[in-house]
C-alpha cells in the first residue's frame, strides 16, 4: 500500500483529526506589480498553498496536551503500547520520551556542508521502530511495507493527527491560472515525504485538475530531500539549477511564500523575483522595516492566491 493509498484507506475509518485554523486576514493591501518576463513560479507549501497551525510543520507542538493527544493515537494506530515501558503512565508520556529523544539525537548528526540540516520525520520513526523491535514489536508487513514505508506512514498519521492541513481559499484556482498564463510551477519547501500527499488531497477537495499537470515533477525541491531547510540556499540553488538546464535564468522565476526572512530573502538574494502571501495572519512573517528594505522587500504582495494571475499578464 503506498502513502496515498494509505491516507485514503485512513478516510474509510471513522478517524477524528484536528481541522485547520480558520484563516485570519491581516491588514494588508495588495501590490499586484506586473511581471511579463516571468517564466516559473514556484510556490511555498504549508502557510502558502497549505493553511496549517503556526503557518508550518512542527515536529513537537507548543500545546502539550495536543502533542500527548498525537503521541497517544499513534501509540494505539500502530499497537505500539506491548512493546513500550509497562511502568505506570499514560502511553504518551513514554512514547514522548522515545520520540524526543531520537528527534534531538538526529538533529545532534552534524552536517559540515549544511548550516541549516534538516531531519526527516521518518527516520524520526523509524528509529523508534527500530527500537521498539528489540522488545519484540511486531507489524503486518503484508500491509505497511517494510520499516521505512511503515515509518513513512507512521509520520504521516503522527503530523494529520498534530496538525491539521487543508489549502487555502483559491489554491486550485491559482495553480489552474498560472497554468492557464502558459507558465511553468514549481515546488520550493520545508516539507516532508507526505507534504505532497496534504497537498494533493488538499487541491482534490477544490476539485483542481491532475497536480502533476500543475506542477512540474522535476521542479520540487523539498527540505526533506535536500537535506536543507529555509533560509537555507540550497533549496533554491537546486531549483535554480534544474531550470538553467531549460534556459531559465533566476531573473525569469517568481517565488511565492510568506514568510519574508526564511523565504523570500534567500530568492531575493540569488536575483529571483518575489511574491509575499499575505492572506493569514497564522502564517504571513514579515514586519514593516522588512517590507521596506530593498534587501528583503517582496517586489509584489498578495492577499489572495488567485490574484497571481495579475502579476502574470
């Protein structure tokens, strides 16, 4: 069973998972400079396409008792619990431990090319796997896969059950427009090995035509993958790279995120032109002194997805 497959065999079952958080508009007018010359637009995932808590993914949630609530679903989900301290307690609390650990452990590896590492939420699991089965933890091969298709899926339920995601208002319909302009998309993240899976499902419920016909397959770059996540540059040299392949300069690329520093500072820097997603407070980062430094500045701002098109005509 792949990811996909597992996610839509989650939606057979009577599952209660957390809903996103209501978008809250922030004050904010839209700057809808026109940019013919743009050739690709590349798109932030959560707090851009993707409405999620806090305007990212969390590996722990500042809300214990929502953390101890994922922890404690996944502890049942998986038959995790006769593999774990017997000791009195709430599962959640020895799975926090378990997986705490680990997490800290990870991000501890050094990375001598990386100044900002980032860690996959699989291996996170998969090590608490790993550890679980020298106490004899068994799981239906047949139907998760091996440890790491298991540990992908585990990671998958862990995040659905610690956050909740669903694309924001006129995603489908931006993603449609910039198709329909004869533009090229793409995909430049802090993300997981299920962030495309949210993402996919999330479009599907705007009823949005095949992503991959969206979206480009060879133009995802995702911190997963890359090893790096934002303000990192790798992320965008690796895009900049694939698309210089094609004769497209960075000056002809449009990335669109919101949060200024972490995201399109570092576009900005490699001579990429910028687009700040100001449609929620939950996820726009970006203060007026930011706003107004050329170093930082945004060269158009949207309150509403849809309004891309505008920069494109």
């Amino acid at each position: 069973m792949s990811l996909e497959q597992y996610a839509e065999y989650l939606d057979t079952r009577e599952l209660i998972w957390p809903a996103p958080p209501k978008p809250k508009p922030p004050k904010a007018k839209p700057k809808l400079a026109v940019m013919p010359h743009v050739r690709v637009v590349t798109w932030n995932l959560y707090g851009t396409l993707l409405n999620i808590f806090d305007g990212q993914l969390l590996f722990e949630h500042p809300q214990k008792f929502v953390m101890d609530i994922a922890l404690d679903k996944t502890v049942q989900e998986f038959k995790m619990w006769g593999s774990m301290s017997r000791k009195p307690g709430q599962p959640s609390e020895y799975m926090g431990e378990i997986y705490r650990r680990v997490l800290t452990e990870l991000r501890m590896v050094p990375s001598p090319t990386e100044k900002y590492p980032e860690v996959q939420s699989e291996r996170i699991w998969e090590e608490v796997v790993k550890k679980l089965q020298k106490k004899d933890y068994k799981y239906d091969v047949g139907f998760f896969g091996s440890v790491t298709e298991l540990s992908r899926k585990i990671a998958y339920f862990f995040h659905a059950s610690l956050q909740g995601t669903g694309c924001y208002d006129g995603a489908a319909q931006a993603l449609e427009a910039v198709k329909q302009a004869g533009r090229k998309q793409g995909l430049i993240a802090d993300a997981q090995s299920f962030s495309f899976v949210q993402l996919k499902r999330g479009l599907a419920k705007q009823n949005s035509g095949d992503i991959d016909l969206l979206i480009d397959r060879d133009l995802r770059a995702f911190s997963c993958d890359v090893g790096g996540k934002k303000p990192s540059e790798r992320l965008f040299k690796q895009m900049l790279t694939q698309l210089a392949s094609q004769g497209i300069a960075p000056a002809q690329v449009l990335h669109v995120g919101s949060r200024l520093l972490l995201d399109l500072a570092p576009a900005k820097k490699l001579s990429m032109r910028t687009a700040l997603f100001a449609g929620d407070k939950g996820s726009v980062d970006a203060t007026p002194e930011q706003l107004k430094n050329p170093a930082t500045r945004p060269d158009a701002m949207l309150t509403a997805l849809p309004q891309i098109v505008e920069l494109l005509s």
